[in-house]
C-alpha cells in the first residue's frame, strides 16, 4: 500500500508541475486576462491542478501525511528544472544541487516512514476540533488578508489552510459501499471542512502572491503545509517512523524542504512566474 501512494503522490507532483507550465504557457500567448482564464492551454492547466489535487488525497489513504506533503511539494523542482527546458528559464548550479537534495530527501523520508494498516477512526472530539480549527483560522486569516501586507503571513496562513485539507482527508471515513459514503458525505462536517480549508486555502495563497515575490511566498507555503499536518498525522492519526528511522527521517525532511525553499527561490521561479520585473521568457519548445 505505501507504494501505491508514493505512486500516486509522485503523480500528483508532475500533475502540479505540468499544470504550472500549461498555464505560464497560456499567460505567454494571451494578451488579455479575460482571455487567459478560457485559454485551451490555461484550461488544461485547471484540468492537471484538479487531477493533482484527487492524487494528493488518494496518496494520503496510504502514507503518512508528511511524506505525502512533502513529495507534493517537490513539483517546485520539477517546475524549475522543466521551465528550463521550455522556456529557457535561468538555472543555477545551486538549483541542481537543491533538486538532488530534495531526492534524497524524499526517498530517505519514504524509506522510514510507515502507516498505520487500520484506518484511524476519527472521534467526535477530533471531529469538533477540526470544525473549531477551520473556524478560527477563517476568522483570523480573513482580516489579515484585508489588512496587512505581510505576504510571509498571509502564505503561512495558507499554508496551515492547505494542511488543514491534509488532515481533514486522513479523517474521512471511506469504509462503507459508493452509496452508502455518498449519503453520509452531505452531512459530514469533516468534508464541509475539507472543502472549506481548500478554498481559504486557495484565496490566502492567491492574496500573498499578489503581495509578494513568489520564491519566498511559495517557500513558506511548501513548508508550513508539511510541517503542521504532519506533525499531527504523526501524534494523532497512525503516522509513524520504522523503529530505528528517526534520525533518517528526520535528515530526509530536512534535505526536502530545504531543496524546495532553495528551489523556490530560483530566478527560473522567478521568471516563469514574471515576478522578476521582465518581461516573460518567449516560449521555446512545449
């Protein structure tokens, strides 16, 4: 089972990545944003963001929600690495380096990690916190959000949203016939709030964007989505490290997020998203 959702995380990550490139791709080509949004290219975009976004919640069904977070957060480098490829962004040895880094981390991470074969069922006082969790965090980000111009805050806020999602998925119960999930899933606070934190989630990360460069924004983001959660999947929800893994565990995460947050500072990060203050890069081969 763990290989199967290192499959299917693995998969979610190219589907992020190759929804980021489509969709640079479109913004290259159309010259108004009205236009961008109904782009063939920007459409198959949203179609692999949303594909991604399934394969993320199904890899968490079978591996521990930090190494889930953490292989979904690599796209960076493969959007780094690709662009230059296609676009004929700027790559840095330095982003090499951190690219291989972020590898070995993940599979150091893989390697220890270890899950729970019995679902945690979650209990009415997790459920409760979990709604209280949403709750706060929504009347909280959505003042900061109107009001400070912090865009570090606003994407750790994001960040916490996106984990929320995280834990949320790792709650749901899925025993039970299509039916039978179906009836239940109207009246499950725990997908209300699954879906709630993915919206504010969403909004939060499109508001820091829009407030600060996208390396450091994305860095925070990566990191806070993969921390948080699963820090919690590993106190509370049947995550785990193979007894004598900690130590490799631990190295693993650092070596991943560390590549992701040098990753996300490239200037191929910076140029496929034009946040370099030029204009874009021409389009070379896709």
């Amino acid at each position: 089972m763990l290989l199967l959702g290192l499959l299917f995380a693995l998969a979610s990550a190219g589907a992020n990545a190759g929804a980021a490139l489509l969709e640079a791709s479109a913004t290259r080509r159309a010259t108004r944003v009205a236009t961008v949004v109904l782009h063939p290219m920007y459409l198959g975009g949203l179609a692999l963001d949303i594909g991604g976004w399934v394969l993320t919640v199904l890899a968490l069904r079978y591996m521990p929600i930090v190494a889930v977070q953490a292989i979904v957060a690599g796209q960076v480098g493969i959007t780094v690495i690709a662009s230059h490829w296609v676009f004929d962004t700027p790559l840095r040895r330095l982003d090499l380096w951190a690219a291989g880094a972020n590898v070995l981390g993940l599979a150091l991470l893989v390697a220890s990690a270890s899950v729970d074969d019995e679902q945690v069922t979650p209990s009415t006082a997790g459920v409760v916190a979990l709604v209280v969790a949403f709750v706060v965090l929504l009347g909280v980000s959505v003042p900061i959000a109107i009001r400070s111009r912090r865009a570090m805050l606003v994407s750790f806020l994001a960040g916490l949203a996106f984990g929320g999602t995280a834990v949320a998925v790792r709650m749901i119960d899925l025993r039970g016939s299509f039916g039978e999930i179906a009836g239940q899933a109207v009246a499950d606070p725990v997908i209300w709030s699954l879906l709630g934190f993915a919206v504010l989630g969403l909004a939060l990360y499109t508001v820091a964007l829009g407030r600060g460069s996208v390396g450091p924004v994305v860095a925070v983001l990566a990191v806070t989505e993969t921390l948080a959660p699963g820090l919690l999947g590993l106190v509370a929800l049947g995550d785990s490290v193979r007894p004598g893994w900690t130590p490799a565990f631990v190295l693993g995460l650092v070596l991943a997020l560390g590549g992701v947050v040098v990753l996300a500072r490239s200037p191929a990060q910076a140029s496929l998203s034009g946040d370099d203050g030029a204009a874009p890069p021409p389009l070379k081969r896709l």
